[in-house]
C-alpha cells in the first residue's frame, strides 16, 4: 500500500475578483495556495477544514471541474493538468465525485436506473442490455435493489439518494473517488448507515477515496489518513492514530477541543478561538493562523513556516513545532 | 425561587391538513422547563422539535394547526391568548432565535436599525439617544467587537457566526423570560459554535432565563442541557436530567442515537446504526412508532409493541420513557 495513486504538487487556485468601470481584476481570492498532497492506493485520505479553508476547492481541482492558476497533479503517472479536455476524457471513468448534497445533486426529472446509467452512456457502453446489467450490480453494491430503478428521486430518503450519488460514482468501476461532505446532510442514525457502506466500498473494491468534510469525528472513523486545512494551506497530516492522539499544530488543536462530546461528564479544558476566519482575499502575511493563535510569537508574523516531518511522517506547519533531535 | 415551572406544555398537538392526508407533526406532547434550566428538544429531522417550538409562540403556518392542549406560561395559557396579546408577549417575554441567521435579518436594514426595531415596538418609553445605547451595548454584550461600526452594517457585510450574534442580540434584547433557540448554530463552523455556546449559557446565567435548545446534535445536547426530551416522529419518547439520559439511556431509540455517534478520540471500525428509517407522518403505523426499526422488539419478541402505542410513564425517579420494556417498572 505504498504506491501513490495521487500525486498533488503545489496546487494553486485563484479565484480573481472583478471591479471597477471596466470589471478589471482587482484582486485575488487565493482559495487554495500551495498545496502539496499524496494518496496512496486503497487508502482513504480526510481533508478537514472550517468553510472557506479550500477543502472542496482542492477536491473539483484535482478532477478538473475547475481550472487550477499553477502546480500539477500527477494521477497513475499521468501529468493531469497538461491534458487537453480530449484526453481527459478516458480518465474520468477511473475518477469520479459525490457531491454533499443529496437533494440537489440528482436530476428531479430522471428515473433512478437512468441517472446511474448515464455516465455508462457518455463513456460508450452502447448496448442497453448491459448497462441494465452493471446498474444493477452497482445498486446492490450500495446496498438497494431492482424495484428502486424505475423510481424517481423525489421517492426517496436522503441517506438513500445518497447511496444513488454513490453507485453514479461507482457504476464506471472507478479507482478514485472525491466526496465532498458525503454525509453532512443526513441525520445520525444514517450517516452511520453511509459510513459504513463507503469503508465496505473501499476493502471490497480495493478504492482510493479523498474524504472532504468538515466533521473530525467522522473523519476519525472513516479515513487512514487526514490532512487539516486553513485559509488555502495544508497546516498538518499525517496518520489517523498519531492525528487523534497527538494533534501538533495550535489549530488543529483548537478544532478538536471545540467539538462537542456527547457525554456530559468529560468536561475539558476548551481553547475557544477569538474572531473568525479572517477573509481568503486578504489572509494574514506569514503563518496564516497566527492572528488568532494563543501561542503566536513574534517570528510567526514575519516568517511563513514550512510543513516539516516532526518524526513518523507526522508533518505540521508550526515554528513552536519543530522535529524532535 | 420558586419551583413553579416558567412554562407548561400539555398534551400539544399540532396537525398540518394536506391534501394528502393529516400530518401528525407534532401529537401530544408534554414538558416543562424551569426559570434558569435549559431543555433539550432532540430528535432527527421531521421529529416535530421545531413545529413544538413554533407551537408554543403561534407561529405555526397554514395548513398547520394547533389542534389540542394547553400551553402554560407563568400562570396564563398562551393558547387562549389572542394575536394582539401574543405579539406582545412574543419578542418581550418569550423570543426565538431561528438556525439561518442571514435568512432571519432583513438584509436591506442595517443591523443596528433592526436591534433597534424590537426596541421600540417593545419599550415606548425609551428615547431614540437611549437605544441606540442600548443596540451598542447588546452588540458588546454578544461579543461583537467594534459594535458602534458594525452597528451600521448590512447582514451580508457580516460572517455566519457573526450574524447568528446578532440574532442572539435581537433575541435578548428585552430580556425575555425564555428564550426558544432551534439549531442556532447547525449552520456554523464549530469553532465558531464554541463561541455562540458559550454566550447563550453565560446569558443564562446571568439573566436566569429558562431556554428551550433545540438541536439534533447529541454534543451539544451534553454540553448544554440540565434536561433532554428526545422527540421521536412527534412525540417525546423519553425525557431525563441529562445526566441519566447518557449514563442509562433506556429507550431502544435513544440507545441507538447515541450509538451510532462517530465520539471523537474513540475510533471505531463499524458504528452501530439503527436500520431502515423514520415512517410517514401521515399514516402512522399502530402501536410503537419507533417499532419497525426496534432491535430491542425483535430480542425480547415483544407483539404488542406493533398493535398498542406505549404511554410516556415515569420508570425512575425523574426519568421518563414510552417504551413496552419498561412496563413492570412503572
């Protein structure tokens, strides 16, 4: 399980702002800036972050559902962002999407059977026979059944429509899939249901899977890895143990301390972070984080620190965190 | 101090008459809350934990109706109220904060001339130089920094968390005696969320309000509940001090709810789930509403659970439950 599937190198998007009389570009939002990213075969990575930290950004870059400004995603040793649309083309079957929204994200006006069916189309699978054929073993791949292919989206639960959203992704037999907020939608009681299907997935197809939420106790559960995300900036990753018990970098941190435990004898020590983010149009010079940091020194306003490897591939971005000897 | 609830809710039922039949949202439901005590309203979507709290102020929309039961807040019921009466109550004595807070603020008012709106509807005596003291300093008090500037502004010109401040701001503006807050902050970051937490029990605390807190959320629920009432298809199955209902959940939905939570720091490698999902509103089945997705039925082999509905019945001392298993212990 060594070998990357996923390469991401510098990953650069800006998104430019337009004003004045002549809607010239005034500025830049620098949406994700310098990312640096590797997914390894069969592994699920989590990319966690609060709204507007690049997270799904990321995510359509990489599939090239937006264009990025610099740097290059290298996916089985294919150079992604040099490829004309015409080549991409028979790369997209092998990486596909599930986008957060269950309710918006399937066609109102389509059967069940047709909507997974499509991509089969788009991508020649001619005879209808067949496409039948692989509709079906997807949907029973996630869990539902033939009498569900005749049936329009609106018949159904979001947690069911979001299993649709799945065997779409899945009905070309992909090796890599984004989801996006999988299960931020859904209830509780069925986001367990969907996170156990997407881990069933992923040992039984052997799938590479970029996890993007905004939850760290589902990530926790699903993902091998996880990268924390702020203001367009990797700040730490590495393995989900060494994560979870040990989180290095200051916001990271202050992440975890900030989610609710559902038990009301463990009363922590919270670190309750002061303002909000600040704007991605004009982020704080040097370390990003620094205006709202409790630990902040003098050298991490002037100095951008680099994403060092603290020992046992545990990397954080942090001057206060330096590689022990 | 006195013991005498702050608010009252009997047998409410609310009905929505659609024309595909009767949606049974909200049927017969009981509670109280306490000056100073904060409720938890929990359950998943279309539980009935909002139409509870828009029962209580009457802001159920048509085809809606209140169809039953008594509301009882301090002495008077608020179902006999007429509209006049309750406008008056509402804002002054009793206010709600919603979960959308940039749906909620009028976005073409400055946010102070909002504030400043609830101020003068309620108080006639107040001169324009005294609210406007009054908008600056609940700004402050919701921790908005630089108030007197962002009082000019616009709710788009403000973050999510910084818009549900103000919503909060507008909320206990006239120091109301409770205050119902529905998922006030599902739509934020939770970072963010720490924040508005915190704030909503430091005004409890020091303005001893009673507050309904509805949530689906079973972390926010143990953070900030004295008592939870976990709703189920439109009812409440079962109703504890917060700290009975996690040590010993008793009904076999709440077992399961707070089971298949994802505990941060607790990895597991498959969480447990409650299979199938919520049935129609609208034809309810007989019996248990919970019993089609019941494990605890299909252990224990229980038959009546499918043909006669459990009643809400104390089982311990301050810890109710609508559940057949428990029937001896009553």
């Amino acid at each position: 399980m060594s070998e990357n599937l996923l390469t991401i190198q510098d990953l650069k998007v800006y998104f430019d702002v337009k004003g004045g009389l002549l809607k010239r570009t005034v500025a830049h939002v620098k949406a994700v800036d310098g990312v640096n990213l590797e997914i390894k075969k069969g592994e699920i990575l989590g990319l966690v972050g609060e709204s507007g930290c690049g997270k799904t950004t990321v995510g359509r870059a990489i599939l090239r559902l937006l264009e990025p400004t610099s740097g290059a995603v290298y996916f089985n040793g294919n150079d992604i962002l040099n490829l004309h649309r015409s080549q991409l083309k028979p790369l997209r079957h092998d990486m596909q999407i599930v986008f957060q929204d269950p309710f918006s994200s399937l066609d109102p006006r389509s059967r069940i059977g047709e909507i997974i069916a499509e991509g089969l189309r788009v991508h020649g699978v001619k005879d209808a026979d067949e496409r039948r054929q692989r509709v079906l073993e997807t949907l029973k791949l996630v869990g539902m059944n033939e009498t569900h292919m005749r049936r329009f989206p609106h018949e159904f639960s979001g947690g069911q429509r979001q299993r649709i959203g799945i065997a779409r992704a899945l009905v070309l037999n992909p090796s890599f899939i984004v989801l996006d907020e999988p299960v931020s939608a859904l209830d509780v009681s069925i986001q367990s249901q969907v996170l156990n299907l997407l881990k069933d997935l992923q040992k039984a197809l052997n799938l590479t899977m970029l996890f993007i939420a905004h939850d760290m106790s589902v990530v926790e559960h699903v993902c091998d890895r996880v990268a924390v995300m702020y203001l367009g900036k990797v700040v730490e990753i590495s393995s989900r143990e060494e994560l979870f018990r040990n989180p290095q970098h200051p916001y990271t941190q202050a992440l975890m301390s900030a989610i609710p435990i559902p038990n009301p004898k463990i009363k922590r020590e919270r670190i309750i972070l002061q303002g909000d983010v600040p704007s991605p149009l004009n982020p704080p010079k040097a370390c990003r984080f620094h205006t709202r940091c409790r630990e902040a020194i003098a050298m991490c306003s002037e100095v951008d620190p680099i994403l060092e490897d603290l020992g046992n591939h545990h990397f954080c971005s942090c001057h206060l965190r330096q590689p022990t000897n | 101090m006195t013991d005498e609830p702050m608010l009252k809710v009997e047998n409410l039922r609310t009905y929505f008459f659609t024309r595909g039949g009767t949606v049974k949202a909200v049927d017969g439901v009981n509670f109280e809350v306490k000056r100073g005590q904060v409720l938890a309203l929990v359950g998943e979507s279309g539980c009935g934990k909002s139409m509870t709290a828009l029962s209580i102020i009457q802001l159920v929309d048509k085809p809606g109706k209140i169809v039953e039961g008594t509301v009882i807040f301090d002495g008077e019921n608020l179902l006999e109220r007429n509209r006049s009466q309750m406008t008056e109550i509402r804002g002054k004595r009793i206010s709600m904060i919603f979960q959308e807070p940039r749906s909620s603020l009028n976005p073409v008012i400055r946010v102070g001339k909002q504030l400043d709106e609830v101020l003068k509807l309620h108080y006639e005596d107040m001169d324009k130089h005294e609210r406007r003291q009054r908008v600056i300093q609940l700004l402050k008090d919701v921790g908005i920094p630089d108030p007197e500037r962002r009082a000019n502004n616009y709710p788009h010109e403000m973050s999510g968390g910084m818009a549900q401040r103000v919503m909060i701001a507008m909320g206990i503006a006239c120091e109301p005696e409770l205050l119902i807050a529905d998922e006030p902050t599902t739509a934020l970051d939770v970072t963010i969320q720490a924040q508005v937490l915190d704030l909503i029990r430091k005004l409890r605390d020091e303005m001893q309000m009673a507050v309904i807190f509805i949530t689906h959320d079973m972390g926010v629920v143990a953070e900030m509940a004295d008592d939870v009432a976990v709703m189920y298809a439109g009812t409440i199955v079962e109703h504890a001090a917060v700290g009975s209902l996690f040590e010993e959940p008793m009904h076999p939905y709440t077992q399961g709810l707070i089971a298949s939570i994802p505990i941060l720091g607790e990895f597991k490698d498959r969480l447990e789930v409650i299979p199938g999902t919520v049935p129609s509103l609208i034809d309810m089945p007989p019996g248990c509403r919970f019993a089609s997705r019941c494990k605890a039925r299909v252990e224990h082999n229980l038959e009546k659970c499918l043909h006669e509905e459990p009643e809400l019945l104390e089982v311990r001392e301050g810890h109710q439950v609508r559940c057949w298993l428990y029937e001896e212990n009553a």
